[in-house]
C-alpha cells in the first residue's frame, strides 16, 4: 500500500480530522516562568577591561575588589537557599488527600507550620539579599552603565518571576511544585550574584 | 512539509515573522502571541505523538521553551509556524527516545485521560474514532503515522528526525496504515 493507496475512508477521515486541538489547561504560565529564568544575560566585564594609565586601577578592576564582598553574602545567601529546600522537602511529605477526598484535619495544621517555615526562611533571605543589593548600589557609580543596566534587567525578571510564583503559591500553599518552583527561582537570583562576585 | 490554515489566532508569514524578532530580542509579549496562534497545532502533534495527556502537555511547554532559547536560529525564511512544528517535532522524538526503555513497560496500557480528553471534542463522530485508533497504533508506527499522513513530513525528513532508515520508515506506514484499517473496519 502506498500513500496514493491509502484506503479511502482513512483518508476521507484524514481530511476531517482536527489540525488543531487546544490543551484542556493554561500552558502558557510555566512558559512564561522559564523563560523569564532563561533570559538572563551574564555581563561579558572581561570583554570591556581596558589598559588602565601606569598606577591607577581601571574601574572594573576596582569594582572587582569591592565586590568580593558580595561573595561573602552570597554566600550566604546560598545557606538559607538551602534552607528553603529544606522547606521544599518537608512539604513534599504532606499527605496526600484521601481517595475519599475527606481532608484529615491535621493537614491544614501541618500546611500552617509548613507555610509559616517558608515564610521565616524567606524573610531571612530578604534581608541577605536587601543587603546584597545595597552593596551592588554602593558600587553602582563604579560600573560601566552596561553593567549595571544588564545586572539591573536581569534582577528585574528574576523578581518579576519570583512575585508571580509568590502570589501563586500563597493562593495555594501545599503545592509543592510552586514551592520548587519559587526556591528555583530564589536559587537563580543567588547563582546569578554568586557570578557576579566572582567576575 | 504541507501549511495548514490555522485557527481564529492565525498570523499571516509577515506578522509572525515580525512577532519572531521581536521576541528573539526578549519581548515576551509577541512570543505570547506566537504561542496562542500555534500552540493547537503543536498541542495536537504532541498528544497525537505520544497519546498521552499529562506528557502531551509537557512536551508542548517544553517545545515552546525550545524555540524561545532558538529564536536567533529562526531566519524567517520559512513560516514560523513551520519552523515551531519543526521544533517541536524534535522535542517529542528526543524525549521519547530517552524515556523508551521505560515506556515499553507501560505500552500496552490503555491512557483514559487522552481519551477523554478526544471524547470531550465537540465534533465526536468517524474523527475522534480514527483518533482513539491512532492513539492505540503500536508507538513507532503511530509516530509516523502522524508525521506523514497527518502532518505532511516526506520519508526522508521523518528518517532524519527519528533517525531511522527511510525504508524503515515506509514500512511502519504500511503497518500503521494496516491496523487502522482493520480496526476501523472492526469498529464497524
């Protein structure tokens, strides 16, 4: 059998089928989620390092100094990302729902602690990171305004990311797949000014 | 491969061209557009693919990611449309390609949730039974099945995706073709 033969009613059949079939649910968000993550650029400073005149440093290389101590926090940083997979886990452990769909009444106690452990852990990072951006602002009149236009792009989608993810999962808070996807998302921020500090 | 017209969100080459290097220079609002004017082709290649509604819906997330991370590849000289089925079609074969092994424990399954997903069409009639057919075509036969006679692909272009001969590729047609006939005949 070839193409020309196929059998007329698969090909009368062919001919009706749908070309297109829409997908029951939203796809769109979670595309939107990671390629807002995927859009983040790592300034090339090597690219814009120039000679500087006998005895004076240029401004990246002064920059460079000055930012070891983001390395420092993001160090950190790091520690209390670890501590909000630490979160991710024990959420991952509630319960599932009965297959009767009857909720056992300490679920809503354990999503209580769960949530408000989040909650803690995020504070914590806020304030490593409110500190961070502070030290990034202090160097910000050393910078090529490149930089910082990329740097401040980039912190720009990682914050639009994270307060879509944070609005969503404070609408459902034993989701874990939120959970995961937020902390990802925290985790991102940190790798991206851990690269930063070490450029 | 053969253009097929699209549905209400159809964008014509031009639009979708401009809509392309707009969001290759990071604006995800067109891409957003790209998205709602394909995404029921590319949702409909995927669960014909694999027949399954959870994987149907991930291996779409997953192509649109693809293509976003590959616009700059994306030259305009073909219909964005074209060039998005494309990339879509190669997610589909390399993730079922890596997840094989496992999905041979699992293929004489029967997916209920694709099948009520094809029942829920408004138009259920002879389609949605060619559908379910396809959808119980033993895999490989079933995945050239829809490159070819639903999607348009030549032999050739369906050996290089699944990296198969194009012989190879002939007879999983005949075959595929075989069994539907004998079970819309059975159907009957």
């Amino acid at each position: 059998m070839t193409h020309d033969e196929l059998n007329d009613e698969i090909k009368n059949r062919l001919d009706e089928l749908p070309r297109e079939i829409q997908p029951e649910r939203n796809l769109w968000s979670d595309i939107e989620t990671a390629i807002a993550d995927s859009k983040i650029m790592r300034p090339d400073f090597k690219s814009e390092r120039v000679t500087p005149p006998a005895g004076k440093a240029t401004v990246i290389e002064r920059a460079a100094v000055n930012w070891q101590r983001v390395g420092v926090i993001a160090a950190a940083a790091m520690l209390l990302v670890a501590f909000s997979s630490g979160i991710t886990a024990y959420l991952v452990r509630v319960p599932a729902v009965p297959a009767d769909g009857i909720v056992e009444p300490q679920r809503t106690e354990f999503e209580t602690v769960a949530w408000e452990g989040f909650l803690a852990a995020e504070r914590s990072y806020q304030s490593v990171t409110d500190e961070l951006l502070a030290e990034l602002d202090a160097q910000r009149e050393e910078l090529l305004p490149e930089t910082v236009e990329i740097v401040e792009e980039n912190l720009r989608l990682i914050d639009d990311a994270i307060t879509r993810a944070r609005e969503a999962l404070e609408l459902d808070p034993a989701n874990t797949r939120l959970v995961n996807k937020l902390t990802g998302m925290y985790r991102t921020k940190v790798e991206f000014l851990e690269g930063m500090s070490r450029l | 491969m053969q253009a097929f017209a699209t549905g209400s969100m159809a964008l014509n080459r031009a639009e979708a061209a401009e809509l392309a290097t707009r969001a290759a220079s990071g604006d995800t609002t067109a891409f957003e557009a790209l998205y709602s004017a394909n995404v029921g082709r590319i949702y409909a290649l995927c669960l014909r693919m694999t027949s399954n509604v959870a994987e149907a819906e991930e291996l779409t997330q997953e192509a649109f990611i693809r293509a976003w991370q590959k616009l700059d590849t994306f030259r305009g000289t073909a219909n964005f449309s074209t060039w998005m089925h494309r990339v879509a079609a190669n997610v589909v074969l390399s993730r079922r390609r890596k997840y094989a092994r496992e999905r041979e424990r699992t293929v004489h399954q029967e997916d209920l949730s694709y099948h009520a997903s094809v029942g829920d069409r408004t138009n259920r009639s002879a389609t949605v039974d060619l559908d379910e057919a396809i959808a119980k075509l033993p895999e490989r036969a079933r995945e050239v099945f829809v490159l070819y006679d639903i999607e348009g692909y030549q032999h050739q272009e369906i050996a290089d995706l699944m990296g198969i001969a194009p012989g190879t590729c002939k007879a999983q047609l005949h075959r595929a073709r075989q069994l539907l006939q004998e079970a819309l005949n059975h159907d009957a």
